[in-house]
C-alpha cells in the first residue's frame, strides 16, 4: 500500500513540475514567467517530501530532505524577487519605479 502512495506522490510532483516547465515555456514576458518558478520549489518539493516520509518514515533521508525542503521554501521568494530586480535594472539601469509608471502602491498616479 505505501508503494502505490510513493508512487502517486511522485507521479503528484513530477506533473506540477511538468506543468511548470510548459507554463514557462508558452508564457509571454520574462516577469510573468517567474511565477511558474513557485509551484515546482513549494507544490513539487513538498510531495517529494510527503513521498520520502512515507516510504522511509522520519528516517535520516526525511529530515535531510525536510531541510532541503525548508532551505527551497525559505529562498524561493527571495530568489525570485532578486531575479526580478536584475532583470529591471538590466531593462531600464535603474530599479526605482518611475514617476510615470502605473504601479499600485508606488506613489504614482492611478
């Protein structure tokens, strides 16, 4: 029985993965691709750890890959946030809002 649920659980995150890579692919505009990045480091990662507990229980290889799962959790927003700043300074040299772009929240107009 915990065979058939390893299984699923991999086939799980192996699909969200899969979905990811497409949505990247077929997505319009590098920003709105960054949030494809999301689903396979939280939705992936944590079927593949819910996969290892299930086959191996709290052993050593759960609680390292619980502390991978912790460390792609904790860097993921980071990352990405950090990818999109770069990617804005190398569009426009700068990456202050401008005073003419619409951005809510960012002082400029409505």
């Amino acid at each position: 029985m915990s065979e058939i649920a390893v299984a699923v659980l991999l086939a799980l995150s192996l699909a969200v993965a899969l979905f990811s890579c497409i949505g990247l692919t077929f997505v319009r505009g590098y920003f709105n691709r960054l949030h494809y990045l999301a689903p396979v480091t939280t939705v992936s990662t944590t079927l593949l750890l819910a996969a290892v507990v299930v086959k191996y229980g709290w052993s050593q290889a759960a609680i390292k890959m619980f502390l991978i799962w912790g460390v792609l959790l904790l860097i993921n927003s980071v990352l990405t946030h950090a990818t999109a700043r770069a990617a804005r300074v190398r569009k426009l040299g700068h990456w202050t809002p401008d005073p003419k772009e619409n951005i809510p929240g960012a002082g400029g107009s409505r």
